[in-house]
C-alpha cells in the first residue's frame, strides 16, 4: 500500500537539513521515517507548498496526489487563509467538505489537522476566535467523512515558545518532532518515535518580553505583512519536494522512505505497528 497527500501545513512545515529533499525535515518526513521502519515496500510522496491558501492547494496538489492512489492522504489545507483579515471559516470549510468527501470515496486513509492555539503570539492572537471556528468546522467535517483528527489545538505543549521558530510562524524542530508523535498517535501506530524534551528557560522580564516582541516585528512581521500586500508568498518560489512516490537516504539511516506519507500496509493495520 502506498500514501501520499496534499498538505500546507497551518504553521510551516520544516527546519533546514541538507539531506533531505528540499532541504528541509519536518514532521511529515519524520512521520514517514517511523512508518517506514514499520512497514514493507513503503513509498512515499510530499506535495507541500509552504504558505499556499486553501484554492491554490486544491487546483495544484489533489488530482496529482490522488493520481498516486495512495492508501493514505494528510491534508491541513485552510490554515493559511485564517491567517487573511476577513477570511470566512465557514466559506472555506464548505469547500472543504466536500474536498474530504471526495479523496475519502476513494478509500484512502484521510488525517486532517485543526489549527493550534495562536493566544500566546503576539498579533496572531487577535485571530484566536477565528481560528477556533475554523476548528470547530474540521472537526465536524472529519467525524462526517470518518477522516483521522490531528489536534493541534489542544496540544498544550505547542505553547511553548521552543516548539516554534524565530519566526513565530513556523514550528521548531522540537515542534515538528512533537506534532509527528501525535500523528503517530492519532493514526494508532505502535511506533517508537518520542517528544523531544523541553529545557527549562530563565524568566524574562516585561522589558526583555517587549524587546524581543519588537525585534519579532521588525525582522518577521514586518516582512509578512508586505508580502501579503504585494500578493506574495514564501513559498512562491518553491515547488513539492516529493511529487512521485519514491525511497531516499533518512540522515543516519541509511536507505530508507522518507516522507509525507506512505507503506504497503495500511498504518492503522495491527501488523504495521510490529517492528
């Protein structure tokens, strides 16, 4: 059995690591490696586009992804436009109902991400009850279509400033190494794959808290901000780093799967969580 799936995920996708594909390691990759270590004749494509709105995801990525006929499809596509001023939750969750309806026909294992909690991060949080919508509508839908629900949200530990990257946007190796756990954990795989541990970090004082907050806004923010006015995005430039199933070198591996997601034996098969 084989898997694959469109997915941009909520808050990026990967830290920088030169041996993989596209040069980034995120927890789909991280996903893949375990499942591989798991399964026989295991494959595996990533059709993610960092940045990418929910339209834009669903012209370019679900007929190729679909094209794969993989046994099992990640998709986390929304998130982005919650991210919009007057993005509507409900307006694209219709869209997406019937998106999740359409891969779920084709017998495919369909896991679906809610939003993490944004209350922590600063301008983000004014969107906080926009984005509890919008995970109010992927649930719904998830539990309609039988699809497997990745609660972000309700994981606390991604509150953590260490689970994100300097950006505030994108998740941290720590972050992406406990969101692939939890994947594991929501698809029932008997995996060995565990949370890296959190270090404690020295108080900070108000004044410190407000500095960093500035120096957040002038070398990220800032940036985002002018990229949504002149219609660009970070990933404009970058293309899927997997779009054909395939097998690659794990750093300190060797030859194995690596990717976002696929094997031969459905995941959710007892015999695949057998090392």
């Amino acid at each position: 059995m084989r898997t694959a799936g469109p997915h941009t995920p909520f808050n990026g996708q990967t830290h920088p690591d030169e041996q993989v594909p596209g040069g980034h390691r995120g927890w789909a990759d991280r996903v893949a490696e375990e499942l591989d270590r798991l399964t026989d004749d295991f494959a595996y494509a990533n059709l993610a586009i960092r940045g990418r709105l929910y339209q834009p995801i669903i012209d370019e990525q679900l007929e190729p992804a679909l094209a794969l006929e993989p046994d099992l499809v990640t998709i986390s596509a929304g998130g982005n436009d919650m991210l919009r001023p007057g993005a509507d939750p409900d307006a694209i969750a219709q869209k997406l109902d019937g998106v999740i309806a359409h891969i779920a026909e084709t017998g495919a294992t369909v896991v679906m991400f809610d939003g993490p909690d944004v209350g922590n991060t600063p301008v983000l949080r004014s969107i906080r009850g926009r984005v509890a919508i919008w995970n109010e509508n992927v649930r719904v839908i998830a539990a309609r279509h039988g699809a497997v629900m990745t609660d972000l949200w309700g994981l606390h530990e991604l509150a953590d400033p260490l689970m994100w990257a300097p950006d505030r946007l994108h998740f941290s190796p720590l972050g992406h190494q406990r969101i692939a756990v939890e994947v594991l954990d929501s698809l029932g795989v008997d995996h060995g794959l565990v949370p890296d541990a959190l270090e404690a970090q020295p108080a900070r004082t108000k004044r410190e808290v407000r500095r960093d907050d500035l120096v957040w806004a002038r070398k990220h923010f800032a940036p985002w901000v002018a990229r949504r006015l002149t219609k660009r995005s970070s990933g404009d430039s970058i293309t899927a780093k997997r779009p054909k199933f395939g097998r690659a070198v794990i750093p300190g591996a060797g030859e194995q799967a690596n990717a976002q997601i696929s094997s031969d034996r459905h995941p959710s098969d007892p015999e695949a969580g057998q090392g």
